[in-house]
C-alpha cells in the first residue's frame, strides 16, 4: 500500500503545477540544509582580507564583515531553520488538533473547558508572548524554540479545528460509526480525522510560514543567544552590528537571507496548493 | 401472537415515547408502543415519511439522536436485558454484535475519505471480535454473499461504487459481527427496481442462510411481500395495526392500512382505479383530538374524535387501535 500511495501522491504532485514548483524549492532547500554542511566545511575564522567582498565565483553569494563566505553561512543556518520552524509546525498542528477534535466531539464540559483555555490564550497578544518567553528562557535547543514559537499558534489552530468537527460529527456516516458501537476516540481519530486531514495539511504549512516569520523575527531583534549561522542572525548582524545596510557595497550581505527566506516561505506556499488534491480520494484510484 | 410473556421474544418494546424536544415545543416521534417481536421472524414496519418508523428502529439501539429523548417505557432484549439502561461500554457492544442495522440513505453511511475495506476492518477492530487475517476472509466472504467483487470493493472508496453497490456493502458490513438482529431502513430506497429486485432476493437469501431476526422498514408496502412475515402500521407515532402478512394484505382492519392498499398501485392494475387517502400527513405539532386518523377517516364517528383507541387485540391473531375495526372490510 505505501509504495503505491506515494506514486499516487507523486503523480498528484505532477499534475498541480503550483504545488510542484512548491515541492521543487522545498526539496532544493531541504536537500541544501542535509548535505550541503557534509560536502562544505563551516570555518569561523575571520578573513579581513574579504570583507563584504562582491559575489564571485569563489564566493557566489559574496563575503560577510568579517570576510566569511555567505552561501556557507546560508547552508549552514538552513538546518537550524528549517528544524526550528518543522518543529514549531507539528506542534502547533499536534497540540491543535488534539484539542479541537476532543473539544468539538466529546463536548458538554470537555468542550467548555478546551473552549475556555483557547479563548484565554487567544487575547494573549502572539508575537509579544513568543518575545518574553524566548528572552526569559534564553534557550539555544531547538525543540524549545519549536515550542516557544507554538506557545500560542496551537490555539487558532484548535478553534478552527473543533468548529470543524462540530459540522462533521452529525454526518450520517457518523451515525452510523455510533450504531457500530466504535468508540468515541476512535470515530475521532479514525473517521473524522481523515476528513480533516486536507485542512490539516495547509495548516501545518501555514503554521511553518508562521513560524519562520517569528523565528526570524526572534534572532532578528536578539532576544534568542546566538546561533552562529541562523538566517535571522545573519540578518542582526547585518542591521545591527556591522552596520551593512548603510554600507552600498555590502547590500549582498543584507539580501542572501532575505531571498532565502521568501523563496522558502513562497515554496511553502505554492506546495499548499497541492494539500487539497493530495488528501482528496477522488483523485486515487 | 399471543400476549404473554415468552422467552422467544427477540424484542419486547413496552409503551415506549420518544420525544423530540424543539424550542418550546416537543414531538411526541413514537407515541407509547407496544410491540413484541419473535426470535428469528421477519418483521416489517410500514408507515409513511414521519410517522416514526425510524424513531422507533433508532430506540432498538438506544440510538436516538439530539434534541430526541426516550421520554418513558422499556425495551427489553431477549428476555432479560434492557437495552435502555445498558451502559457506554455495554451499549457499544450490543449495537453491531447483537443488533445492526442497515440506515436510510445507506449511501451516506459511509467515510468518504476512507477505504471500504478500511471501514470495515475499523468495526472489527473495535469489537476485537477477529484477528486481522480472519477479519479480512469475513469481510470477503460476506461481500461475495450480497455478490460483489470483494477486492475491488474493499480497494474502493465509497465514490466508486455506484448506490445498489453501497446498499449491498452496508449489508454486508452489518452482518461482519453476526448479529442476531438486523434493522434495514428503507433499504431500496433511491434505488431502480432492478437494484431493488436484487436487494431484496439478498435480504431472502440472508434470512435462510444466517437466520436472524430481521426488521424491516419502509412506506413501500410492495418491498415487504417478498420477505415480511408479520408486519405493523404505523401513522403518527403509534402502532395502528399489527398483523401477519396475509391477513393486513387481505383483510386490513383499519382504516388507514385500507386506504393504503387502495392506494398502492400494482404493475398490472387500473392506475385511474387508485384511491388516495384524502387529506394530508398530520401536523405532528397539532395532532387531532381522540384518533390521530380521525379527519382523513370515511370510517369516523363521534367517539373517533374524542377517544384514541388503544391498540387492541382482536381475533385472528391480531392487533389493531380502531373503534370501527368490525366495519372495515
């Protein structure tokens, strides 16, 4: 079965042209942050003898302030990305499926409380919340920062998910699970789950787009400690320690992150185009 | 029939109300019936859209959905268990092992998103009533039975097959856990007549082969002589006649299941000759005083509009809630 799905879902992809540009930036981006650190070395040690030198053959992207090369430090810092905003990603959809699912079926005081909780972390303001908690925490690992950047996401997340279920759970065929005598968890994980699963998946990449804008955003302002090599920082350092924006000559430096942060943030995008045609059954045969 | 107590009796439904709640104003769905079916009889009942012909059948599984709401009676299943104060866990096992039934609209009862034959495997899973392996031969065998191809329809979504495929898989998918009664609502309906035709010689076929009590639904009179053998009218959500399949068919003792017959049109009949029951369903919200059927009846007196007849044991094995049943011929 699983060789087959995944031909399907291939051939799927193939069809969408939207959706396979998407998957095109994204596997390119996925396979630079995998194997690009095994085939170039990151060396820190400062080259003054380059400093903020031009693009080139050498250096396609150019050099940084202190003469490292860019496209090396770009390679590097996209594994930390991407496993910071994946991460981020499942659990904010993780945590708000759950909690809308149960919320929507089981109801009655369930639903109250789940519904409360969601409401209250709704009026925290986002991006003010994920900035204290990161600069209390102070942390470099990513699974933290995955769960810092969810700390408020999983709620929109899990009210949508549950007005969802709350149409779904009268359906007839829903019914009829009842009269089988299946038990409430599984007619929530294995009926009414599957039907969602579209929705779920363009969350789930919404939910990454979200949170590489904030993780971005946290290195950017400096409230995380320093990766070295992260996109955002790259950016920091660029805005706020060496100055480059005011520099003409070293614009490059500036806009390497910038352009790889829009194209991984646009191949998401597109590849969301493919979710609905991926998930849906008439397409399989 | 007789009326006492007996323990060949599969179902024992006594005064039984199901009430729908709305805003201010609630619907009595089932209106105090009274009913006994035998172990291993295949019962019908007839009534037309709203009468509470599936309000009852929901109340067999304790199934009744929001806002309605099993208001009094019992219904006692197999002579000592009541299906009515069975819990969660007891309950979940009861409905698909000892009773399973068959929805209107069989074609929505399916998930869209997931395999036919993944659906099935989830009900057996959920009863652990078989290993995997001996699930899947079950699920084939019973699917040759209604005669369908069985790997390609557990390979299908539901989408791929067409409504008397759907009809036929919903059967089989009720009789995965053997259960001892299954429960067919309207199950040719949004059918042609040849799909109909071969629903129905499955259903005979079923009862020989697996001899369970089946239970049968619809406000087709026609569908109920090729496999009913006592059948029950229903109009208003009461019980208005109970009796073999011969006897209402030859003899109907009341008014409504007469007006009925006269207006059932057969293949090789005088369509001009039809005689539709004047006037229209009732108005659940309003019913008329004394006997629901009072102002579409020709038969009606003063008592009709004053007294509900209680459904009555008459002669010949039968029940009927009429005070002029001795008239009607």
């Amino acid at each position: 079965m699983g060789y087959r799905e995944a031909k399907e879902t291939l051939s799927i992809l193939v069809e969408n042209k939207r959706a396979l540009l998407g998957s095109l930036i994204l596997l390119a981006i996925v396979l630079m942050a995998l194997i690009g650190p095994l085939a170039i070395p990151l060396n820190l040690d400062p080259r003054f003898d380059r400093v903020y030198a031009p693009p080139s053959w050498e250096h396609p992207l150019g050099c940084d302030y202190i003469g490292l090369d860019i496209l090396t430090e770009i390679i590097w810092g996209a594994r930390d990305v991407l496993t910071i905003v994946v991460l981020a990603g499942t659990i904010t959809v993780v945590i708000g499926a759950i909690v809308g699912l149960v919320a929507g079926y089981f109801g009655g005081i369930t639903d109250l409380l789940l519904s409360s909780l969601i409401d209250i972390v709704l009026t925290i303001p986002g991006l003010p919340l994920v900035i204290v908690l990161a600069g209390l925490t102070q942390t470099r690992d990513p699974l933290s920062i995955g769960l810092i950047l969810s700390a408020n996401s999983w709620a929109y997340m899990g009210r949508s998910i549950r007005s969802q279920v709350l149409s779904m759970k009268e359906r007839d065929f829903i019914e009829a699970s009842r009269a089988m005598g299946i038990s409430k968890l599984n007619i929530v994980f294995r009926d009414i789950l599957p039907i969602l699963m579209p929705y779920v998946g363009i969350n789930f990449l919404f939910a990454i787009v979200q949170a590489l804008y904030a993780s971005v955003a946290l290195f950017f302002i400096g409230v995380l400690p320093f990766s070295t090599v992260h996109w955002g920082t790259m950016l920091n350092i660029a805005m706020q320690v060496s100055g480059a924006i005011f520099v003409p000559y070293a614009r490059h430096y500036v806009i390497a992150p910038i352009i790889f942060i829009v194209l991984l943030q646009v191949g998401l995008i597109l590849f969301s185009y493919g979710i609905e045609d991926i998930f849906n059954p008439r397409l399989k045969t | 029939m007789s009326q006492q107590e007996s323990p060949t009796k599969i179902y024992h439904i006594a005064d039984l109300t199901v009430e729908y709640y709305m805003r201010r104003l609630s619907i009595r769905a089932v209106n105090s019936v009274n009913l006994r079916i035998e172990k291993g009889e295949a019962f019908g009942i007839v009534g037309e859209s709203g009468s509470g012909k599936t309000t009852l059948a929901l109340s067999l599984l304790n199934l009744v959905p929001k806002p309605g709401r099993i208001t009094s009676g019992s219904i006692i299943y197999d002579g000592n268990k009541d299906v009515l104060k069975l819990n969660g866990n007891e309950l979940r096992r009861f409905r698909w092992e000892e009773v399973a039934m068959v929805f209107q609209g069989a074609l929505n009862s399916f998930n869209p998103v997931v395999r036919i034959g993944d659906q099935m495997l989830e009900t057996i899973d959920e009863h652990k009533s078989l290993d995997r392996q001996e699930g899947l031969k079950k699920i084939s065998t019973l699917l040759e039975m209604v005669r369908l191809d069985p790997e390609r329809t557990m390979r299908s979504f539901p989408h791929e097959l067409s409504g008397g495929m759907k009809q036929r898989t919903m059967i089989a998918m009720s009789l995965l856990l053997d259960p001892k009664v299954l429960i067919l609502d309207e199950p040719t309906t949004a059918l042609d007549v040849i799909s109909q035709k071969h629903i129905l010689n499955i259903l005979a076929d079923l009862r020989k082969q697996i001899g369970a009590t089946i239970i049968l639904l619809s406000h087709d009179l026609a569908i109920f002589t090729e496999v009913v053998e006592r059948i029950a009218v229903m109009y208003a959500g009461k019980l208005v006649e109970v009796a073999s399949m011969d006897d209402l068919f030859l003899r109907p003792k009341h008014p409504y299941t007469l007006g009925l017959m006269q207006a059932t049109p057969s293949v090789l009949g005088d369509v001009s000759k039809l005689k539709p029951i004047p006037g229209s369903p009732p108005d659940m919200f309003s019913l008329p005083k004394g006997c629901p059927f009072n102002p579409r009846c020709p038969f009606t007196i003063d008592t009709c509009r004053k007294v509900n007849p209680p459904l009555e044991e008459i002669p010949g094995n039968r029940l009927v809630a009429c005070h002029r049943w001795r008239d009607v011929t």
